[in-house]
C-alpha cells in the first residue's frame, strides 16, 4: 500500500482511495483464529474416526494431538472471544438487515442496488457471527467436560456421553459455517484483501456497505 497523498488519503497501486476497514490488531486477531480453527479441524477429524486418523500428522502424531487439542481449543475460543468483544456492535440486527433477508434473491443475483443500504456487515454476516457464537460456546462447555486429563472424571458417564455428541455436533456447525464465510469471501473480490491489507477501495465500500461507508466518511470530516 502506497503513503498518503498530500490530502492524507492513501491509494491502492491504480490510484484508487483507500479506507481502513480493519486494523492491524483486527487482522492478526482473525488470522490466530482462522489458524487455531484450522489446527483443530484436522486434529479433531483425526481423533474422531480411523478413515482420518491419519490427519494427526499436522499435530506430530496421535499422541500429540490429543495433548494439543485441547489446549489450541481454548487459545481459539479467548482469540475469537475478543472478536466478539472488538465487533459485537456492528452485528446487531436492524431493520435495514430484516429488509436485506426478505430480499434475499436479490442478493444471489447481485442486485445489490435493489437493497438496503448496509452497514458495516450484512444480514448473512451477522447471522452466520451468532451462529460461530453458539457453536464456540457448545465446543468449549462440551470439551470441558470431555478433557480427560484434567476435567473428565468429575462428570456422571452420561454427562461425558452426551458433552461428546454435542461437541461433535458443534464441531459440524462450525466447519459448516466457515466453508460459507470462505466461500462468501471469495464471491465478493475485495473480502479476502481487506482482513490481508485491512483496506478497501472507495468503490469497493460504496457499493457493498454504503451505511458503513457514509458513516466513516463523515467520521474524517468532523
């Protein structure tokens, strides 16, 4: 990214203004999460039937996947707990994102120009947000009780039991939910850049979240 012009305006390498939608502290944020996440995907595939045992060779084998597991689960869970904390307020539902749901097939076709003005996230995002939060909450509470070598033996037989479908349910959930939050990236160009470079083109915020978008221009002229 190239240094502010004379007005304090930063440029992309065609010219075009550029906006910071998400800081440096926002962009590791995500990145620690999206790895811990990865990690633990592969390591809880690896543990949870033969057919994908062999994925614990990312984790250094079978035994030091069910040691690290664990713990990558609680590094993931604090990681995305300040996510929630840094962008809860702009993932409440209004009326703007009840509007955008009804116009759902507009949103398939790209007609973008038939919706709401969005703020800085839209409806599909938001939901998919609370969705990660009750699937995040369902794996820590489940793997809690399951964690053998520290928490297991506290728990009734059927408690252990039932804390393992759960875990296993969530676990579906939230790999269900990612594969939608990367390919949605990758269907709107310009997602994927912004948590890389934490900006995005003028033209780029008008048009996908002109409310967010009005909103930080005002913020630099006051």
């Amino acid at each position: 990214m190239s240094a502010p012009d004379r007005n304090g305006v930063r440029r992309d390498k065609d010219g075009n203004p550029l906006i910071q939608r998400y800081t440096a502290n926002d962009r590791s944020n995500h990145w620690i999460t999206a790895i811990c996440f990865v990690l633990l995907a592969v390591s809880g595939l690896a543990m949870f039937h033969p057919a994908t045992s062999w994925m614990a060779v990312f984790l250094g084998g079978g035994q030091w996947t069910r040691i690290l597991h664990p713990f990558l689960g609680v590094v993931m869970f604090v990681s995305f707990a300040v996510l929630v904390v840094r962008f809860w307020h702009h993932n409440k539902i209004d009326q703007a994102d009840k509007q955008w749901m009804k116009q759902f097939g507009d949103v398939l076709t790209n007609r973008e120009d038939r919706l709401p003005k969005i703020g800085m996230y839209n409806a599909g995002q938001k939901i998919l947000f609370f969705v990660l939060i009750a699937s995040m909450v369902g794996l820590l509470l489940s793997g809690i009780v399951i964690w053998r070598a520290y928490f297991a033996f506290y728990f009734p037989i059927d408690v252990v039991r039932f804390a393992a479908l759960l875990h296993a349910f969530s676990a579906f959930v939230l790999i269900c939910s990612i594969i939608v939050h990367i390919y949605a990236a990758f269907w709107v160009k310009g997602s994927i850049g912004a948590m890389v470079r934490g900006t995005v083109t003028y033209g780029w915020a008008r048009k996908h979240h002109p409310r967010w978008f009005e909103s930080v221009i005002k913020k630099q002229r006051d």
